[in-house]
C-alpha cells in the first residue's frame, strides 16, 4: 500500500481572515477568522489530511485555530515570524501580502518542518492568558510613570496617579488569580514548589515556565534552551570565530529567565 503525498499548509491569520496556502499550489484560500469561519477550515484541512500546518505566533490571534486543529488530531508548529520573513527573503520571495505569506509559510513547512508544539489544555491557556493580562498591566504602569516623570500639568499629573493607582489594584487582583489557579492543580502546585527551590526562580518565573513553555520536562536541554531563546549559536566563517551570541525563541520565556538569572547572579553562590 503506497504512503500517500506529504501536505505542507502555511496558514496566514489576521484578525479578519484566515488565509489557507498549500505547497506546491498557487490557489489560496480564504476564510473568517471567527468561530464558523475556523471550523470550516478545519473541515478543509481534514480533506487534504495535511502533514503539518504552520502559523506564525501573531499575539495570540492563533491561539483558538491552533488548539481546534490539534483537537482534531492535525499537526500544528507556531513559528516565529522573523523566522519565516528571514526565509522568504532568501528564496527571493520580497513582496508581502496575505496570500504571498499563506504559501510562504506552506514552502517553510515542507523545507524547516518545525516540530509540532505541545497543546496547551484549558486551564494551561487560561493561566497562559493571566500571565499575558499581568504583563499588559505591568507596562501601562511603566508608561504611566515615564509620563509622571515628563512633569505634565498639575491636573494631568492626578489623573496618572489615579490610573497608576488603578493599575496597581488590577496587578493585585490578578496575581492572586493566577495563585488561586496554581493552588487548585496539585500537579501545578509541586511543578511550582520544585522550581522555586531554585535560588532566583520565584514563582512568576515559575508560572511563566509552566504556561509558555509546556515542553519542560518533555524534551532535552538542548532543545529547551533553543525555545527559551537563551541557547548560543555559532557565528563562524572560515578560520574567523566570532561571538557566540542567543537569538530567536519566546520573548516572554526569555524576559523571565533573565530575572532569574540577574537574582541568581547576587544571591546564589552556585551561579
């Protein structure tokens, strides 16, 4: 019994549409980027059996048609977008459009073939979706401040410190959200624990960890740290050996084993 053909889809998602390119086909399909829209996508993708579909990470407007599509059994890889830009350019691809990038995309899959991600469970988006609501907060409360900081008008320097005010009980409100949701998962709960051990790991790492980089524990060191984007890479030519220097994988992964580190770096004798 012959194998049947491998199916590479790029798919591009905006906040309107869903753009659907096959590798190897010129026609693009188009589809609304709402809950009809997505489950007619998925009934399209399940006709063409796909190998792999790639999207790239777009802010969380993925989110739902990556999660329906690995419910339904199809292989999905969220890529970084500089990734695939980087690619396109070096096979001479310059324009960008919505179309142009669904077969992009569609090439990058059937050339990289990115590993397919870890799905995250309900409660794991969930969490992931605090952690990103905490971060918000955070930088209005940033902004907020380097505005104090400009020496507006009396009256618009009050209503920034009301705003900071506000902010401040938001961040509270939501930390405890994100303790309450920790407390209720034991497995949560002892994954969290173990990790804080860890001189300089506290326990926003550690739920940032837990929701954005649920391969931990699944795939080797070298593998993680190359998600994490803390994994130096080679910039050699020749007899010419050049810094080792990281690049690439999750931003928010990194930002917070950057702290960790700053931390360890002062308190902990190991590091």
């Amino acid at each position: 019994m012959s194998e049947k053909p491998a199916c590479f889809v790029g798919i591009d998602v905006s906040k309107a549409h869903l753009d659907v390119g096959r590798e190897g086909a010129d026609e693009v399909e188009r589809f609304a980027n709402d809950e009809g829209g997505r489950e007619q996508c998925v009934r399209r993708l399940k006709e063409w059996r796909p190998t792999l579909v790639v999207m790239e990470a777009t802010g969380g407007l993925e989110g739902s048609l990556a999660a329906l599509l690995v419910v339904k059994g199809v292989e999905v890889s969220i890529v970084n977008p500089r990734q695939v830009r980087d690619f396109a350019k070096a096979t001479g691809v310059l324009a960008k459009t919505d179309a142009v990038d669904a077969r992009v995309l569609a090439r990058f899959a059937a050339a990289i073939r990115p590993e397919p991600r870890a799905l995250k469970d309900e409660e794991l988006m969930l969490l992931d979706a605090v952690l990103t609501r905490r971060r918000q907060i955070l930088e209005m409360i940033v902004a907020e401040r380097n505005r104090l900081a400009g020496n507006p008008p009396k009256k618009v320097a009050r209503t920034i410190r009301e705003h900071i005010d506000w902010l401040r009980r938001q961040l509270k409100h939501t930390n405890n959200d994100i303790d309450g949701q920790i407390r209720e998962s034991p497995v949560w709960r002892d994954r969290v624990e173990l990790m804080t051990t860890v001189t300089g790991v506290g326990q926003i790492t550690a739920f940032t960890l837990l929701a954005d980089l649920p391969e931990l524990g699944l795939l080797d060191g070298r593998k993680i740290s190359a998600l994490s984007g803390v994994c130096p890479y080679n910039r050699d030519s020749g007899r010419r050996r050049g810094k080792r220097m990281i690049h690439g994988g999750r931003g928010t992964v990194r930002a917070a084993l950057y702290m960790a580190a700053l931390v360890a770096s002062r308190h902990n004798p190991v590091i």
